[in-house]
C-alpha cells in the first residue's frame, strides 16, 4: 500500500498542484479528490484515467471536485476504457451519502447532463458507493473511515467535509484529514489514534480561519506533532517545521509506503 501526494498546494496556489492524493493497493489506485489540477498533476507522474479504479470525494470545494467532469466525460467515451474482459467500465465513486446529490446539482451537471435521450446522474458516469451515518468503504484490503471535520460553516450550518482514517498493511493507523479547519478538541480523538497524521496547513499571511494555520498547528503537544505530515500550504517560503517538531512538510509527488512493517 503507498500513498502518493499528486499534489500538495492550496486551492489557489499556482506551485505543487492542487493537495489531492493517490493511494496504491492490490494493483488498484484511488484518487482521493479530483481538483482541477488532478489531471495535470497524475501527468506529472505519467499516470491517466486508464490507470484508475475508484475516487474518493471529501467535500465539494473545486479543488476537490473540478476534476470530476474530466474523468466523467473521458471514462464515459473513451471506447478503450474497459476491464481486463473487454466490458465498458466505470470508476467506483465512494461518497458521503448526504454529499452526492450536491455534488451533482452544484458541481457537475452543468458539465455532464450532456447525453441526449437520457436523463443524467452521477450514476450514469460512476459506480456510485454512498457512505451512509458512520461511513466507511473497503479498498485494497483496506477499510476506511470517514471522520467529518469542520472545515467552514454556512450561515448557521457546518458543511459537510470528511477525513479519512484507516489500518495500513504496515500496522500503522492513517489519519488524513482533507480539509479542516484547526479545530483540535474535534477530532483529537483521531490524533491520539494515528500513528501518522496528513495534516491541511495554511501558511498565508493572512489566515482563511477556514483551514489550521500553521501558527496554531505548532502550539500542539510534541507527541502529535511529531507524528504530523503537513500539506495544502500556500506557494512561498514556508517555516523551518522540523525546528517545531513537525514530521515534515509534503513534496509534491512524495510517496509514503505503508506495505512493509
């Protein structure tokens, strides 16, 4: 089992690409959110559509959805895009359940409610898995959690977003947290579990307040933030993070291998 980081940089960074990621199990690869940069970035690693089974969606912010009408459109007519028995074949799509009609209302219909003489859904273009209440899914030997985090709140409501947390081949507990906001006494619990941790980190000058600034990250206990892996950082200079007891920051295209203890 490896996880590739296809990318490392925040929603509107123009270096690093899009922080969307690529994880590689029994000859099976998921894409974990499809931004707008993700085909671009697979290419930087000499990896296509054809190369995919399944995705994974965490919430509907563009950069981790504006990928999904490119994968939709180009499985869907791609003639050669079949199983090892020569049958049309779709990606798995494995979804929180309360986010998949939004994610085709708001984010891709107005791209793939494009065939004619049928009425388009998600389904026409994925194998749609929806993850109900306390959702989870099964991938490459593997079952994965989904840990809703706060990621922002509209109006009055926090908008559904979800981490991932899962038992890797190596024994080690995986916490990627996608997108949230700092907000560590929610998903402390999570902290405590892993063995390493995936952490979203702005590094803006002037903080979103929608996703954990670095500043607040390394006010953190020593024992998290050592196991900590920081991600989805604004293009520039960045802080000397092993200095504040960090694991690391993540590289664009770095690999972690999970399939060796």
């Amino acid at each position: 089992m490896k996880l590739t980081f296809i990318g490392v940089g925040s929603a509107f960074a123009f270096e690093n690409f899009q922080s969307n990621m690529l994880l590689e199990a029994d000859g099976q690869r998921l894409l974990i959110d499809a931004g707008g940069d993700s085909r671009h970035a697979l290419k930087a690693l000499g990896i296509t559509y054809h190369d995919l089974h399944a995705v994974y969606v965490s919430h509907l912010h563009g950069d981790h959805t504006h990928g999904l009408e490119w994968l939709a459109l180009t499985t869907k007519f791609d003639r050669s895009f079949v199983d090892a028995a020569g049958a049309k074949r779709k990606l798995t799509m494995f979804i929180k359940s309360s986010l998949a009609d939004d994610l085709w209302d708001h984010c891709m219909k107005g791209g793939c409610a494009t065939l004619q003489g049928e009425r388009n859904t998600l389904a026409t273009y994925f194998d749609v898995s929806r993850c109900g209440k306390n959702g989870k899914f099964k991938f490459g030997g593997s079952l994965f959690k989904l840990v809703q985090t706060i990621h922002y709140v509209d109006d009055c409501e926090v908008v559904p977003s979800y981490g991932l947390f899962w038992a890797a081949r190596d024994g080690r507990n995986v916490f990627l947290t996608t997108d949230t906001q700092f907000a560590p006494h929610s998903i402390r619990t999570f902290y405590n579990k892993a063995d390493i941790i995936f952490h979203d980190c702005e590094t803006a000058q002037y903080p979103s307040g929608i996703h954990a600034h670095y500043d607040d990250l390394k006010g953190l206990p020593a024992e998290t933030k050592a196991k900590m892996w920081l991600y989805h950082y604004q293009d520039g200079p960045k802080p000397d993070c092993t200095k504040d007891g960090f694991a690391g920051w993540v590289k664009q295209g770095q690999v972690f291998d999970f399939s060796k203890k």
